[in-house]
C-alpha cells in the first residue's frame, strides 16, 4: 500500500483521526458566532450542533463520489462503514474529540454558554460512554475472531 493510501486511511485512526475531531469541534463556537453573531438562542446552537455533526458525515461520502480513491481505500472505508452501521458505539466514540474540541475553545475563549456547556458535557460522556462500549466490543469481536482461529 502506497504512503498516501495508508495516510488517507489513518485519517479516521488514533491520533490522526482524534486530532481533527478536536480541532472540527473548537471550530463549531467560531462558525456559530460568524453565523449567529451570539444573538440566537441555545436552542438554535443546538440545533446548528446537529446539522454540522451531519455536515461531518455528509461530507465524506459526497468526496468519495467526486474523487476516485484507490480501491483497497475504498475497501477498508466500505468495510468501517458497515462496522459503523453495525454498532453505534463506534460513531458515538467521535464525540468524545468533538466536545474536547469545543471545550478546548470555550475555555480558551473563557465563553462557555449553558448551550455550549451542554452540548460539551453530552459530547463528552456520550463519546466516552461510546469508546468504553466500543472497546468492550472490539475485545469480544477478537475473543470470538481467536477462537474460530483455533
């Protein structure tokens, strides 16, 4: 496998993938101030929390129908895909580098809104909650993948 097929696949791996998670999440509060000018109300942030988590995932799959990747990248992100689908916990754990992200801003900013704290406080027990899940998972998935071996 060439070097930038591995490094396309490393973009969704530790630390590569939790180091742009973090840094999408600090951008959330900068894009929703441009936006909102601070004058919207926390329900609309929520709001705009979701629909850029969606951008989050929407985005991927409209660049893999514009650019040809090589097929094994393909493949491997077919592959996570499908694991995705399969269990929750794997996308739930990505929350946890979003709400770093935003907590790493607020705070370097000194700017926590009750709406910003929120969705930091779910983004970061739903994604630890989701890595805890996803790592119980992956650990019986290779307990059963060891004894099929056998």
């Amino acid at each position: 496998m060439k070097h930038f097929d591995r490094l396309l696949l490393n973009l969704d791996e530790p630390p590569i993938g939790a180091l742009w998670r973090i840094a999408a999440g600090a951008a959330i509060l900068p894009l929703w101030r441009i936006m909102a000018n601070d004058t919207a109300p926390g329900w609309a942030f929520v709001l705009f929390f979701l629909v850029y988590l969606f951008a989050l995932r929407v985005a991927p799959a409209v660049m893999r129908k514009i650019i040809r990747f090589p097929p094994p990248v393909v493949k491997t992100w077919e592959e996570r895909r499908w694991v995705a689908k399969r269990f929750d916990s794997y996308q739930w754990q990505k929350l946890l580098w979003i709400g770093c992200g935003i907590a790493l801003f607020a705070a370097w900013e000194r700017t926590f809104t009750t709406a910003a704290l929120m969705l930091t406080v779910i983004s970061i027990g739903g994604g630890l909650l989701g890595l805890i899940k996803w790592r119980m998972t992956t650990a019986a998935l290779q307990a059963a993948q060891a004894s099929q071996a056998r």
